[in-house]
C-alpha cells in the first residue's frame, strides 16, 4: 500500500484500513447492518462494483491519498482547516497534485 507516495507507516494506519475496508466490501458504507440501517431501494447506489479507478472520500480529517488494489482513494480533507489546501487529479497520469490559495 501506497500513501502519499511512500510506502504507508504507522501514522497512516487508520487511513489505510479505511481503504482496504472499503474496497474490499466494495460498498462506500461498509458497516453491520446492526450500526447502518440499510434502505434497500437505493443500497446500489453506495455499491462500488467494478472498482472504480478514484474514489474521492471528502470529510473533516487530514488529507491523505492511498492506491491500493490498483485503485486511487483520496481525502482532499477540511478546505479552511488546511491554509485552503486542495488536490488536482490528471485523469491522464493518474497523478495527484496538492495546491494550495496563497494567503
């Protein structure tokens, strides 16, 4: 596993994890049915069959970005919280690059 573009250490376990947990249940949501309710009607909709080449997880904690199982799980991460700090994806490459709002 690949994070940041250097083989993953201990500090990026729970990332790491998260990844491999969610492309390998191939679901975005893949918890017991006992801590996430399922509406079945729209479960497909959270279903990542076949696994796509990105997956983009946008939440409140640190960015990161992993490759695993030959897909690319990126966290841009909290826009305001890191100095207005995002990523670009070259579909192309299939490179990341981080930028950044000069303040």
């Amino acid at each position: 596993v690949v994070i940041n573009g250097r083989v993953a250490g201990e500090d990026a376990e729970v990332q790491v994890h998260l990844v491999k947990t969610i492309l390998s249940q191939g679901h975005l949501a893949p918890l017991p049915l006992h801590a996430a309710p399922v509406y079945w009607h729209h479960h497909h909709a959270l279903s990542l069959y076949p696994i796509p080449d990105v997956i983009v997880i946008a939440d409140k904690y640190d960015a990161y970005d992993v490759t695993a199982s030959e897909s690319l799980v990126i966290n841009p991460g909290s826009f305001p919280k890191n100095n207005f700090s995002f990523k670009v994806y070259f579909p192309s490459r299939r490179e990341i690059e981080n930028c950044e709002i000069a303040t």
